[in-house]
C-alpha cells in the first residue's frame, strides 16, 4: 500500500491572551490508502486540531513551526499543505481530495439552506459538473448512507432531520466528492449505540468500496477496536503510543493507554471496580516539565519523568511508545 | 405499598401539547402508562434510545413537567405524598427531596458565581439553613464529601476541569440532603478517565448517604457496573425491567436484546458479529400501532401489529417483560 499522507515534526501553538499554548508537539504518523487509523486520547490532547492541520483548517491565531511538515500524495503528485496559502489552492485539500466530518454536528451544514442545495454546490466547486449530474450523485449518496426517500429528503433541511440521520447526511456530503482521505471528528459519540453500529458499518463498507483512508478521532476505545486497523494515543498535545489496533488494546504499553483502558466499564466483568486514571488533565497553559503524563501516572521511574519528555521507543516495528519505562537508545 | 419502595408510578403518562392553531394541536406522549417502583436505596437505571422519554420520566418524578395520566406515589418514611397530584408547601416540601443533577457540567454552572455560591444556592432558594455561617458549615461539609478541595471554594467554575464540574454539580444537587436523586446522561460528556472517578463517587454517596439514584444513559457498560435494576424504555413504553445481572445476562425482550448486541466489542477480531437493529425510532406524534417496536422487530408477527404487549412477570424476582412472544424466543442466544 502506497502513503496516502505523512506527517512530520507537527508542532502547533495558538497564541491567546494568556500567552502561547502548545496543543501539539512533535506529532509525526503516516496514512496509507485504504488504511484506517483511530485517533483517541482526552478532551483538550489535541485531537481535533491535528486532525484540522491536516486540511491546513485552524484558526487564524494558530502558529506552526517550520518544522513543522505534512505532505499528501495525490495522482497530481505532491502537495505541501502547510506551505498552502492561496484559497483556490486549499481546495486541493478542503473538501477536495480531503473531506472532514466535524465534531459539531451543526457545523456542517448552514441551517437556512437545504441538504441537497449545499450537496450540489460543494460538488460543483470541485468538479466541473453540470447540475443535474451533481444532484444525481447527492441522491445516490443520501441513498448508499442509508436515508430513506433520499429524493425527499434531499429538499430538507439540516433541523428536520433526526440526530441519526442527520449524522448520515453529513458523512454523505464528505463522500460525495470521493475523497482520498475521510477525517471523521468524533462522528458517532451523539449517537445511540444502534445508530452508531450502523454508521461503523457503513464506514468500514466505503473503505472497501472506495479505498480511501480514514482517520477516526473518538473516545470510544470500542469504537475503535470494531473500525481501526491501527491506533494513535494523544496526551496533552504529545502522541504518546502508536501501533496495530488489536496490540494497543490488547497489550497497551504506555501507562496512560493502559489507564484507559481499565478505566473503561467492561461488560464480562461486571464485579470488578471502576478504576479512574487518578486526577485531571492539567491544563496546556501549565503544561508538565518532563513527561507529561508525570502528574497522573503511576508508574514514575525516577527523576527522569519529571526532567525529561520521553521519546518514542519502538517496542517492534509497528508498535511504539513514548516512556522512561523502556530502555533509552536501544530500540528494537 | 411495601415499605422498601421509594417511588411507585402506576399508569404514567405525559403528554405535550405540540403545534399552534385550533386544528393542528396534536398531543404527544413521551411518557405512555408507565408503571415502575424504584425501591428505596437502589442505584435504578433508565435506558433506551433518544427520544424513547427517560429524561421526561425523570422529570415528571421531580415534578418538572406536569403528569397527565396514571399516578405516581412517592413515600421515604417521613412523608408520603401523590406526585401527581402534589402542590403548596408539599410541593416545596417535596422538591429538597428530589434533585435533579445536571448532563453538562461545562453549561450547567454559572461563570460568574464562585463555586461556594452555586453549591450554596439551592440552600438559600429553599430558605434551607438560618445563617450565612449555617450555610458555609453545610456546603463545606457536602463539598469535602464530593472531594472537591475546600480551597477551591472560592474560585469560578472556569477554572475547572469536567470532572471537577461534575462534582460541583453533584454537590449542589446534594446540599439539601434530599432522598431521591436523578442523574441524567451524568457522566456522558466526561472522558473516560475520569468518568470512572464520578461513578464511584456517585456509588460511595449512595452508600453514606442513603440515597436512591435514578440514572439516565444511554451508555449500557455504564449502567451494567453501577446500578442495581434497569428499565428499558423505547417510544414511551417500559418494555423489559430486570435486576442488572438478570438483565445483562438474560434480556428477554428482543428491542433489549438489539440494544445490547449494538454495544461495540473492544476485541478486535469480534468484529460485525452483532445483530444488527435497521432503521430508527418512529416518530412519536406517529407510533405505530400494537407492539410499537413492530416496524423494527426481526421477530414481529401480525398479532403484534395489532395488539399492545403489557409488562408481565418473567420471574419473581423482578423481571418483566412486554412482548407477545418473548417465552418463544428463549432459544439459547
Ligand atoms: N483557536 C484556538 N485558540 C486557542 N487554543 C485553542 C484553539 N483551538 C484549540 N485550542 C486548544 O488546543 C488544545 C487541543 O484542542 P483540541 O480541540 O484539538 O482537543 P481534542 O483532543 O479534540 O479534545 P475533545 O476531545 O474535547 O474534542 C486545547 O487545549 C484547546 O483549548
Ligand atoms: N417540552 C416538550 N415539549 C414537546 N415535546 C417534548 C418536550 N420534552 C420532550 N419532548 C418530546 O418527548 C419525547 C421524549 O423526550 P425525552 O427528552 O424524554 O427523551 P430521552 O429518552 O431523554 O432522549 P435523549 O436520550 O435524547 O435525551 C421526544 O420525542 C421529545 O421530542
Ligand atoms: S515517562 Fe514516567 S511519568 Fe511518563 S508515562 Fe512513563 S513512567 Fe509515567
Ligand atoms: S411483541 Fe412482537 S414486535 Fe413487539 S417485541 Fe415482541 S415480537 Fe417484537
Ligand atoms: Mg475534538
Ligand atoms: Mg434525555
């Protein structure tokens, strides 16, 4: 499988009133086509705006280092899309060979405007296509997302529909456009768990279908395990474990993974006790010296993890972590 | 009524009245002919799709919406009054002893009260204490018991994480020593770090406290490890009510049994085993008639398009169920 996306050294900083916040540092992954990747970690670690970057999408107060690099592989060649600036050549990668379902459920679509409308539009932005040949797809893709009367509903607006189908129509506008790349903000949490099983199982059908990767931002570690193919964990703005979905889940190796996952409620146990990973995620403005996850973690080895940001030690080739517990220098 | 009962509804309804103008006013049942008891001391979960009506459940038990049918019994020891009937210095009376903690810690505080006046609040609403030093005394004992740090205080909610705020909700909740609780989706918008801290808090005050907890989530692992009975709404209707255990291990009911094989597997390779549920819950302005889980249910026959089930014994041991055919389909699962 060839690389569908690569990111390097990705370090962004938003300047706020209350001086410089770093919300990612040092992140690097890459995509394959047809390769989906589950982006999980905390509210606030930095999920969304990497996720953003992606699309070169943060707000304006955001400041990347020239370190900074992501590159995306498209059949035109190419594309820098940090060093993009020019709004007809972001379109390369909003909406265009990149498509993002946003966390905000709202956000996708303008409420006084219909579903079809807006469908149609975004089609004819980025393809040259007439009218009726953009409609024609919009139905085809309302229908293939499983939305009954797709012709009617395709004169609705965003408020007339349920939470579960309007959460369908949104993932039908991403795809319209046939994307490389699909980045999907939290898409099923608002959802109940029947929708939100439906939804997974319409994603991993367009994976099959039209090859594309995926990059799942969420909470929700089952979520995860039932679509991923691998995982990446994100802690105040550092990607701190990253490798093959069933290793991550099944033999997490960094602690505030492993913290997760037995923070979970798990059903075939319905004795054992809830064990919270114990305090709060500090705050970016007062972010730790050293290991980040210091002020939580149980298993400090030493002053190291108060001094010292650990860096990422492969445990095998696909699987890595970012912790003093492992050996310094000697990766596998 | 047994004495260890908290609450006993019998035939519970609540309607809303939607749309304007003589001919469009349409009556719609959020709550249809409920009838439950929630025994005293018990950690009682409500489950069900959106929209199927736990939050106007639990509401139309704090008396937050008005109940339009049936009866609702409430009785600790101390008093016993008819909610649906309940009004004047009862009604006052009853409302220190039902709370209501809120979903959304981040929309539910104040930002401009410290975090002493929110908790503080519904003691001086409620003319609850005499002083202004009675009033500290007692939301600095309900705070040390939610384990919020006594000097925080005198902060604004800002400053806090979610599940800080979580905590400041519950303790303002808490702060009139009421006997019956509901949590609605409180743990919902929390990671899942420290969802599990919030539970246990939650569960630690039911112990110290006595308390009788009704929670709303639609988050089945959620409910499986902390409360003691479930009840399963969908569109209105109770359909399958059972101690957890019995629930999680035997559900009889199939919009149950659908609900729990939705749940995603956190083993990787158990993937798209589960029986899918197709479609969404109909309209409530336009049920279905019979069964009103008939348009989804894999097992409907014609008498279910047709004839409502009622909630009948399944054991003595508090499982019910309504469903024509649910003895039929207790072929291992
Ligand atoms: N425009 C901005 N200005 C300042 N800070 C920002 C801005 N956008 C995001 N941040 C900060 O960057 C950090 C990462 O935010 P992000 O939205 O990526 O978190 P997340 O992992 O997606 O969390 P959640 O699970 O809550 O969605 C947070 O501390 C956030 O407050
Ligand atoms: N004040 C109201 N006026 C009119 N209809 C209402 C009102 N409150 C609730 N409803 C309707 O009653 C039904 C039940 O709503 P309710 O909020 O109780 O559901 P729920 O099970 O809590 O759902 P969720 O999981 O989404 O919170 C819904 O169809 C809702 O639209
Ligand atoms: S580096 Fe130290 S503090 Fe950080 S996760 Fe590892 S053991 Fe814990
Ligand atoms: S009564 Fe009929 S439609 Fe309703 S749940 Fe039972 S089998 Fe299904
Ligand atoms: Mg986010
Ligand atoms: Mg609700």
């Amino acid at each position: 499988m060839s690389s569908l996306i690569d990111v390097k050294n990705l370090t962004l900083k938003f300047k706020t009133d209350e001086g410089l916040i770093t919300a990612v540092n040092n992140v690097s992954f890459s995509l394959k086509k047809g390769e989906v990747m589950g982006l999980v970690g905390e509210s606030g670690s930095g999920k969304s705006v990497t996720a953003k970057a992606l699309m070169h999408l943060n707000a304006r107060n955001a400041v990347y280092t020239p370190e900074s690099k992501i590159t995306l592989h498209t059949e035109a060649g190419e594309v820098d899309v940090l060093s993009l600036t020019k709004p007809s050549e972001m379109q390369v990668v909003r909406g265009g060979a990149i498509s993002m379902i946003f966390q905000e459920p709202m956000a996708s679509f303008a409420p006084a405007i219909t579903i079809g409308k807006q469908m149609v539009e975004q089609l004819q932005l980025h393809g040259n296509m007439s009218k009726a040949k953009a409609k024609e797809i919009s139905v085809e893709m309302l229908d293939r997302v499983g939305i009954s009367d797709a012709h009617k509903r395709f004169d609705q607006y965003a408020f007339e529909l349920s939470g579960g189908m309007r959460q369908r129509a949104m993932i039908a506008m991403a795809l319209s456009t046939k994307p490389k790349l699909l980045i999907a903000d939290e898409p099923t949490t608002a959802l109940d768990v029947t929708i939100q099983a439906q939804v997974i199982d319409l994603m991993k059908d367009l994976v099959n279908e039209f090859h594309m990767g995926i990059i799942f931002i969420t909470h929700d570690l089952g979520v995860v395990a039932q679509t991923a193919d691998k995982v990446s964990v994100m802690y105040l703005g550092e990607l701190i474990e990253e490798g093959p979905v069933r290793e991550v889940i099944r033999t997490p190796a960094h602690p505030y993974t492993q913290g997760l996952l037995s923070a979970l409620p798990k059903l075939d146990d319905l004795d054992s006790p809830l064990t919270p990973v114990p305090g709060d995620i500090p705050s970016p403005l007062e972010r730790p010296s050293g290991c980040v996850f210091h002020t939580r973690c149980s298993k400090i080895v030493g002053d190291a993890c108060k001094t010292t940001l650990p860096q990422a030690y492969q445990l095998d080739e696909s699987h890595s972590a970012a912790c003093h517990i492992y050996p310094k220098g000697e990766s596998a | 009524m047994s004495n260890d009962v908290l609450i006993r509804a019998e035939g519970l309804s609540v309607g809303f009245q939607i749309g304007k103008g003589l001919f469009n006013k349409q009556i719609l049942k959020a709550v249809d002919n409920v009838t439950v008891e929630i025994e005293k001391g018990s950690f009682f979960g409500l489950v069900g799709e959106s929209g199927s009506g736990k939050t106007t459940l639990g509401r139309a038990f704090l008396k937050a919406v008005p109940i339009t049918g049936g009866h609702a019994r409430y009785e600790d020891g101390e008093v016993s009054y008819d909610l649906a009937e309940i009004a004047g210095p009862e009604l006052k009376d009853y409302r220190k002893r039902a709370q209501l903690i809120f979903q959304d810690p981040y929309a539910a505080l104040s930002p401009r009260m410290t975090v002493r006046d929110i908790i503080a609040e519904p003691l001086e609403v409620m003319g609850l204490t005499s002083s202004r030093a009675e009033t500290d005394e007692r939301v600095r004992e309900i705070a040390a018991k939610c384990r919020l740090n006594l000097e925080h205080l005198r902060r604004f909610p800002h400053a806090f994480s979610g599940g800080q705020r979580q905590r400041i909700s519950i303790a303002r909740a808490l702060v009139s020593d009421p006997k019956f609780v509901v949590a609605d989706e409180s743990v919902a918008a929390l990671d899942v770090s420290i969802q599990a801290d919030v539970l246990n808090l939650l569960k630690e005050l039911q112990r110290d406290l006595g308390l009788t907890f009704m929670f709303i989530s639609h988050d089945l692992s959620v409910v499986a490890h902390t409360c003691d009975h479930v009840a399963v709404m969908y569109l209105g209707r109770l359909v399958e009510t059972a101690p957890t255990r019995t629930l999680f291990e035997g559900a009889k009911h199939p919009y149950t049994k659908a609900l729990f094989s939705a749940i995603p597997s956190l083993d990787p390779d158990d993937r798209g085993t589960a029986q899918k549920l197709e479609g969404e819950i109909p309209s409530p302005t336009n049920q279905p008639s019979g069964c009103k889980f008939h348009t989804r249910c894999p097992y409907a026959v014609d008498r279910c398009k047709s004839e409502e089930p009622v909630l009948e014994h399944a054991d003595a041991a508090g499982h019910e169920v309504a469903c024509h055919r649910w003895r039929e389909l207790m072929v291992p699962a």
